[in-house]
C-alpha cells in the first residue's frame, strides 16, 4: 500500500535519501521534503563564503529542485510541533502535514536563548548563509574605523 514519507530539513544527512527519492516514488510512494528554505548551504565551505574564496550559488546544493526532480513535493516550511498519535507535523505556517514515516535531520543550532540581549551583529554559524550576512556587515564597516571581531568557539571551523 502506498505510504507518505516525510523528510524534514534537507541537510547533509538526507542529501543521500534525496538522491535516491526516485526508487521511493517508482515504488509508489509519496514523498515530501520540507524545509525553511530551497537551498542547502555546504557547511565545509562557509568559512569560504566568509572569506569570498566561494560565491552562495557555489557552495549549496537546490534541494527544492532535487526533490521535485525526482517526483517528491518540496514545502518551503518549518516543522513546530510533532504528534505521534495522530501521526501529523504541524507547520509555522499553520498547516498541518500527516505521515506514515518521518524522518527528522533538523541539525544543530546555536542557542540564542542564552543571550542577554540581540542585536544585528551577532552572527550564529547555522544556517551557513548567515556567514554572508557577517561578510556583508564587515565590508560595510566604514574602512578608517577598526573593527573588532569576536569568534565564539575554537573548532575547526573558527580556525
Ligand atoms: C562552518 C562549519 C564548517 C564545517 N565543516 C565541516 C567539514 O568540513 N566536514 C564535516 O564533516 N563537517 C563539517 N561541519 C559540520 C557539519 O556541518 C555538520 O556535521 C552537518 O551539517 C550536520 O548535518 P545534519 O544533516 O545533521 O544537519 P544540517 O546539514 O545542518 O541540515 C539540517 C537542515 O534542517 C533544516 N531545518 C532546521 N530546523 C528545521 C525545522 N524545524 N523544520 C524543517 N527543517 C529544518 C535546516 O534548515 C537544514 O537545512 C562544519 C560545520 C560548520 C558550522
């Protein structure tokens, strides 16, 4: 019998499944893809988007058009909130999704919660494309004045 599976986020971890949609949609199931935006962005190029050794369109894959290539629906959308019992995701939009598999690779984020305060100088590292924003802030710096940079962790990354 036909099934609907989910996947949600189209990170790293379901680049592989997506690559691989057609033998689940030949087999007469349906998928969908949901994710907040139609781009991907290679996390082992970011500092590279930093630096502008990469421009965006080098450095993210489109998994809105990997999905629909290979006959899944891609919803441009957050999930929010997960009901096992009836088996539905509910969506910042305010829809609601049902499933009969789901699949979450939602990845890492910084936790902004532990801010005091916000302001548009913080740049957290996920999604990748903030680094293009932090590049955008930096050469906007008025050239005469030095500006004062502050990375938080020293992974590889950072380095
Ligand atoms: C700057 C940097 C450089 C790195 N370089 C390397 C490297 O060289 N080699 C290496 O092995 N690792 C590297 N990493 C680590 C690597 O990025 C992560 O291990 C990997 O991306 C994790 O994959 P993932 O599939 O779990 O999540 P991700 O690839 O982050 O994918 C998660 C996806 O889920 C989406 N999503 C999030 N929340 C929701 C939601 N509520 N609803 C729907 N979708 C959602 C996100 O938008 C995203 O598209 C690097 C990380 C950083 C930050």
């Amino acid at each position: 019998m036909a099934k609907h599976l989910v996947l949600v986020g189209g990170g790293h971890a379901h680049l592989t499944a997506l690559m691989r949609l057609r033998d689940t949609v030949r087999a007469g199931h349906r998928v969908t893809l949901i994710g907040p935006s139609p781009y991907h962005y290679y996390s082992g190029m970011g500092p590279g988007l930093l630096s502008g050794i990469y421009r965006p369109a080098e450095a993210r894959f489109n998994v809105k058009k990997m999905a629909q290539d290979r006959g899944a629906t891609f919803l441009q959308d957050r999930v929010v909130l997960v009901d096992p019992v009836r088996r539905t995701l509910a969506l910042d939009s305010g829809a609601e999704v049902g499933y009969d598999a789901v699949s979450f690779n939602t990845g890492s984020g910084v936790p902004l919660d532990l801010l005091h305060s916000s302001g548009d100088n913080i740049f957290p590292v996920k999604p990748i494309e903030n680094l293009l924003a932090a590049r955008k802030k930096i050469r906007e710096a008025d050239p005469g004045k030095r500006i004062r940079v502050v990375v938080v962790g020293g992974g590889s990354a950072a380095v």
